[in-house]
C-alpha cells in the first residue's frame, strides 16, 4: 500500500470516528436507557419527572443543584458558605495529589465541595437545608462538608428554624484522615443543641448514603426519610459479606429492608418529596392550622 493510499485511508478513519462519537454524545443527550429496566426514554421528559423512570421508578442519581430546584420555591433559595473549600492539611497523594483531584471536582461541578448549604422556602414555610452532591468526590465528608452543615445547624438554631438534610454520600474522605473523622462528633453535637430548642430536623436518605454520614448525622433526624431504592449502609456488602461468613438477602441494605426493620420512618418518591415535606413541615409551622 502506497502512503497517500495510508494516510487516506487513516483521514477517513478519523473522520468516521469523529462522527460515531458525535453521533453518540448527541444520542446521549437526547435519549437515556434505564439502567434498572432498560427502558428507553426521552431525556427531557426523564426531566420533567424529576429523573425518576416513568416505568419501574428508578430514581436516577441527581445534583444538588437540580433538588434546589425541585424543593424550593422560586427565588427563595440563599446559599451559605459559598468561599468555603478544602485544603490539603496532610499533603495526601494517591494516584493523584489531593489538591488535584479537589481542583478537578470544583471545576467540574461548579461547587465549592461535596454539600449544599443555604435557607430556603417550601410553599412559603422556611427552612435550613443541607444538600450533599455524590457528583464531588463521591459524596465524601471532609472539613468543609462538617463546617458548613455545623454553621448551618447553628444559624437553624439561632434563627429556630426547621433544618433538612439530604443525604448522598461515601462516607468520610479519607484523604483528610482524622480531621474528617472528627466532623461526626462535630456535626452531631451541633444537631443536639438544635434538638434542645425542640426545632424539628429531617434527614432524606438517598442513593447511596454510606459511612460515616450513616453513622452520625444521617441517622439522627425526627423523621429519617428514603427515597424508594436506596442503598443506605455502613460498610459495604460484601465486607459484611466476608465478615459474617454468611449471603445476605438481595434486598439487604436498601430503603424498603431498612423501613421493614424499623430503621427509617417513611419512603417517599422524589417526584412526591415537596409536597410531603410541605405537610409534614406545617406541623410546626404555628402560621399554618391544617394538616
């Protein structure tokens, strides 16, 4: 084969690369294929019934961005925190430097760290709410995570409002080490004095909501919530697994095994949350009379 005869055949190579992957990303963002049932959906109506499987209700894994949206009322939402992000305090590098991967998230997420935090309206009730974004790091709690759901905690007491937690999380980051260990207690802490003033806190559970945020916060509201399918854990299943030397069932760890055991008090659909959280917030609220 001559090298004009090459090198066209490669040009044209290319090029058929190029257009399958174009192809592919604008197939992507049209369609999406459930990976619970395989059903194949228009992207924007997955969309509008917010990112739950109009056939089996698969909850897809969402932003905090997108539960702002969905939760609150227009223009009510304030965000808090906002400068706070993590350092490096133990100059921690595995295949890449700590520092690195914090850099990468933020630019890729537009958030600061791996939690939300702001005060918002619910059909006019306002409330304290953390939102925790998997998409940073998997969720992990480190410094800032713990600092800002503390600060939030104390302006809810402060300001004796209601406080909602949303939950989505791996667990500690264990590229803080004991410094992220230490937010359980912290976060933990802040929650009782908040309880001492008989201010109501509501914890949701998403997929997945693991370690050490199962371990404190999570597990500590008046009302522990779960959307349908949950994993909700402490350690993994197949540690466990190993452990005990024992299968466990298939449904083990899930938010309809933690309901049925008595762990968590309610499940609810998210395309449902706003409207029960409004019923169950009017309950403290003294401006509203009516369940």
């Amino acid at each position: 084969m001559s090298l004009s005869k090459w090198l066209a055949n490669k040009r044209n190579l290319l090029i058929d690369n190029k257009i399958k992957k174009l192809n592919f990303n604008l197939s992507q963002s049209l369609w999406i294929k459930c990976s619970n049932c395989g059903f194949l959906m228009y992207y924007k109506l997955l969309e509008t019934n917010s990112k739950v499987c109009s056939k089996c209700s698969y909850h897809f894994p969402t932003s905090s961005h997108d539960r702002i949206k969905l939760l609150f009322d227009v223009n009510s939402w304030c965000s808090l925190d906002t400068n706070l992000s993590s350092t490096d305090p133990l100059g921690f590098s595995d295949r890449k430097l700590y520092s690195k991967r914090l850099s990468d998230m933020q630019l890729k997420t537009g958030l600061s760290d791996a939690v939300q935090t702001g005060i918002g309206c619910i059909n006019s009730i306002k409330i304290a709410c953390g939102i925790m974004d998997f998409r940073f790091m998997g969720g992990s709690m480190g410094s800032v995570v713990g600092e800002k759901l503390t600060r939030l905690i104390e302006k809810a007491t402060a300001e004796k409002l209601p406080l909602v937690i949303l939950c989505a999380s791996g667990g500690a980051r264990m590229q803080e080490g004991m410094l992220s260990l230490m937010q359980m207690a912290k976060i933990s802490s802040a929650l009782y004095r908040h309880s001492k003033k008989s201010l109501p806190y509501f914890t949701i559970l998403t997929s997945p909501t693991t370690g050490g945020v199962t371990a404190s916060f999570a597990m500590l509201g008046d009302l522990i919530i779960a959307e349908p399918g949950a994993v909700i854990a402490f350690a993994g299943r197949r540690v466990i697994e190993q452990t005990i030397k024992e299968d466990l069932p298939d449904n083990f760890q899930t938010s309809e095994y933690l309901f049925e055991h008595g762990f968590i008090d309610l499940i609810i659909p998210r395309t449902e949350l706003r409207t029960q959280l409004y019923r169950l917030l009017s309950l403290y609220s003294s401006s509203l009379h009516q369940f």
